[in-house]
C-alpha cells in the first residue's frame, strides 16, 4: 500500500518578530517534511486581532526564507492564503456540526468569576471550569443572554484521550478533571485557537503537526474535536522549548534572542541553522549550515526530549 504523502504545515502567529524557538520549531518542521518529500503549508494564526498585525505576518515569511525555509502553499506562496481571520465561515460550520450533536452551551461567567471558581492551573497557563453555566435552563440562559454576551462552550466527557507522540512519547489527559469544558468562541466573538487549528488542519490535510511541547497539553483536546467533527488525526511531534539565562521560556516579548536582533548584529543564516541543529542533536557542534544539506541528516531519532538552555553568549553575540 502506498503510503501518504506528508502534509506539514508552519502554523505562527503574527504576534511579535520571530524568536530562537519559533526558528527551532519550524526547522524542525520543515525538515520533518522536506526529508519525506512532502509538502508544506504556511497559516497565519491571526485570530487574535488585537494582538496580531499584518506587518508581523510579512516579517515572519522573510524571516522562513533568510532561514533557508520553504513552503508550497499559503501566505506569498500563491493560491490560498490561509489567514485565520479570514476563516470564520468554517469555524462556524465545525460550531453547528457540534451544537447538532448538543455539545455546545453558552457561558456567561465573567473573568472575575472564572477566577474565583477556577481549579487550580493546569500546565498550559489554562484553568479548569467548573462547570457553573452547564446546566442553565434555556429560560435561564436566555435571562443571562439580555445582560451579557456568552462564550460557547464544548462538554466534555469523562474520558481519557492518549496518544503517541513522535518525540515525547504516550501522553494522556483525562478531559473532564484536567482540562473541563473549553471555550470554543469567545464572547467577542474571536473564535478559539483549539477549534481553529482543528479545523484548519483538518481542511487542508494536514498529516503532521510539529509544535513546540507548550502546546502538548492542547493535543487531547483537539484529538478529542477532530473525532466529533469526523477528521483524521495528524502525526504529532512536540519539540523542547528553548529557556533563556534567567528560567524563562523565551517569548516574543524576550527582544534580545529574536531574529531580528540576530540579524541586525550581522550574524549569517547559517551559524543560526547550526545552532539550531546542534541544539536539536543534528549536528555534534554548532558549524554553519544551510537547512538544505541537513536534510540528508534528519532523523527524528535524533531529536531529543530535553529542553534547551540558550546560554548568553548565543551564536556570537
Ligand atoms: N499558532 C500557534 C503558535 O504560534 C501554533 C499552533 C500550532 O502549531 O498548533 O504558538
């Protein structure tokens, strides 16, 4: 039997000028891809309106391309553009598959009480909802509807969701008591990232979704999504994040390790990739490469489970 060709995708989102470890997940999933002869999708994530600019969406194809990175569809690549703000249309429908199987309910908490009725954090930053708008009658929900605009929510069963990941191994999450019923639209409207990116992966035939390991904890979720709106489950590959000196995961708000601050101190496209592959197992030191010859030496074997360290002195700074 023929096996299927390997659909990838680079999923950012135009928040900020790309760091270290967004350049590590997307070597990482280009590779993954380009080793396999398949193809590769740019989406931009820019759901989030307030905090998503079309500039940043510009910046980060540049920044894919100084890298040595490639893709075949979305963004400047011709055809489809595959901006998630321009996605509601499909959003909405996967919204109307899932209410015709009653799994939606409004919600009309506000933060202050989601605060105060929250379980404790859950590793990604996310709480557990207790439940409070569950069971509303409809007179009652309709009460709440004349004061307050709700989100919508999706119940989730008690059911354990595990799968293999390709680098982390058997991850597995009991969706009631770890993660509770989750927001699918905001009460502005802002459909959510868990519903998009099912979605979205799952319009496009995306097989395989390479993320760093923030988002591992998101997986039975969308595991859980893709099997109520009949899609196929991708491959999953959760990378090791990248920490800064100080413990601090490096975020976009972190100036001093983004491409830009890179490249304006004049530091090539190669010695970034060979870093990057050092720190990925690729390489036994961090010698100047193009992405293109590490094609060859790609092997998901390699790639280990431990996150990375960026000492100060980075690639020359
Ligand atoms: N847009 C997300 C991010 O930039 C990635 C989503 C995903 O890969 O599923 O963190």
């Amino acid at each position: 039997m023929r096996e299927e060709p390997v659909v990838g995708r680079f999923a950012p989102s135009p928040s900020g000028r790309m760091h270290l470890g967004n350049a590590f997940s997307a070597l990482l999933a280009w590779l993954s891809v380009r080793s396999a002869g398949g193809r590769m999708i740019l989406r931009l994530e820019d759901l989030d309106t307030a905090r998503c600019k079309r500039a940043y969406c510009d910046q980060i194809e540049e920044d894919y391309r100084w890298l040595g990175l490639d893709w075949d569809e979305g963004g400047s690549a011709g055809g489809p553009q595959y901006y998630q703000s321009n996605r509601g249309a499909y959003y909405r429908a996967a919204l109307d598959h899932l209410d015709s199987q009653g799994l939606l309910y409004p919600c009309f908490c506000t933060r202050s009480e989601l605060h105060a009725a929250s379980a404790p954090h859950l590793s990604d930053g996310t709480t557990r909802y207790a439940g409070t708008c569950r069971n509303l009658t409809a007179p009652e929900a309709a009460e709440k509807a004349r004061l307050r605009k709700p989100a919508l929510r999706v119940r989730v069963p008690e059911e354990e969701v595990a799968f293999c990941d390709g680098v982390m191994g058997v991850y597995r999450e009991g969706l009631a008591e770890q993660c509770g019923d989750f927001i699918l639209r905001r009460s502005d409207g802002i459909y959510a990232y868990q519903l998009a990116v099912v979605v979205d992966d799952g319009l496009m035939g995306v097989n395989q979704v390479v993320r760093g390991r923030d988002l591992l904890s998101s997986t039975p979720r969308q595991i859980w999504l893709q099997e109520k709106l009949g899609l196929p489950h991708p491959a999953y590959y959760h990378v090791p994040l990248l920490y800064g000196g100080d413990g601090h995961r490096l975020s976009k708000r972190q100036r001093d390790v983004d491409l830009g601050a890179l490249r304006g101190a004049g530091v090539p496209p190669e010695a970034v990739v060979g870093q990057l592959a050092c720190w990925a197992g690729l390489l036994e030191k961090p010698e100047p490469v193009t992405a293109r010859e590490l094609i060859s030496l790609f092997s998901w074997d390699k790639v280990g489970r431990e996150d990375i360290l960026v000492p100060e002195t980075v690639i020359g700074r």
